[in-house]
C-alpha cells in the first residue's frame, strides 16, 4: 500500500521487528486493532513477548519470530512464505554497545531485511513496502551521544532509498 490507511487483508503480512520495544509494540498493537490477521512480530525474548505483545505461545504459531537481527536467517524465517509484504523496521541498537553491534542492527540487518523482502517475493518490488524508524540528528556528524548509530541510521536510510523498494523514513 502507499499509504497507511489502504492497509488492509489484501495487503499482505505485516512483520515489525522490535516489536517489543516502544514504537513496535504500539504498531503492533494498533494492526492487531485495526484488523489486521497477518502481524507479525520479530523479537529477541518471548518472555517479553508474552508481557508486551499479550501472545500465549508466542511462537510463529501465533505470528512471533525469535531470533536475533543480525543473522539474516532468522528474519528470513519470518518472510520466508511469502506473504510479508510490509517491513517495520523498529528495531534499534543500545548507544552503550560496541560500534560493530550498532552497525551490525542499525545498518547491516536493514540491507538483509530488505533482500529478504525483495527476494520471497520474486522481486515484485510494486507491491512492497518498507518503514523504517530513524532519528533526529542522523545527519549529525557528531553526535553527543549514541555512539556511530545515527551514522548507521542515515546510511540505512540512504540504503532504502536507492533499494528500488517504496519505503517510508519516520524521525522520532
């Protein structure tokens, strides 16, 4: 869909990774509210999913994927059917971890999102869409915090606009 309100069944799966945190939980939760069957949420914890999410297997079951960004098969287990043809990418990286974890989440696992989206769905980039969360300040060459990731940010932004896929940047 090219916008949020045409969201719809039609419209395919919807995997939102971090889906625990604070702006993928609310997406999450606003889906599941609006109708939507196919949500599916990528975490680390399905304890926390359990307490978050309010799922009772919290397992792929029940639309949760486990597993960690930075190993492209583990998000690609969520796409691999197919049906996702909608990327949240809510995740983020803690601004006290090693520079390579930073890259690793905030820039590294974007590419292969985006490749895994492109490819379980023969390339039919049309029908595709990504949302990706960023933040205030990635053009910023040197932050006062958060170590390099809103460097990792903005070149994930510059990624998604050249990947040939409609994406959409929010800045919180």
């Amino acid at each position: 869909p090219k916008d949020w309100s045409s969201l719809n069944e039609s419209s395919g799966a919807v995997l939102i990774t971090g889906a625990t945190g604070r702006t993928g939980s609310l997406l999450y939760h606003e889906l599941k509210r609006r109708g939507m069957s196919d949500v599916r949420a990528f975490v680390r914890d399905a304890e926390k999913a359990k307490t978050v999410l309010g799922c009772d297997a919290c397992d792929e079951s029940e639309g949760i994927f486990v597993g960690d960004l930075t190993e492209p098969d583990d998000v690609g287990r969520a796409m691999a059917d197919g049906s996702v043809k909608v990327l949240a990418v809510a995740s983020g990286a803690s601004g006290r971890g090693p520079t390579e974890l930073q890259r690793a989440i905030e820039f590294d696992a974007v590419i292969s999102m985006v490749k895994s989206l492109g490819e379980t769905n023969a390339n039919n980039n049309d029908a595709l869409r990504v949302v990706f969360c960023s933040s205030m300040g990635s053009t910023n060459p040197k932050p006062s915090f958060g170590g390099d990731i809103l460097h990792w940010k903005v070149n994930a932004e510059a990624f998604l606009s050249s990947s040939g896929i409609s994406s959409t940047i929010i800045i919180k």
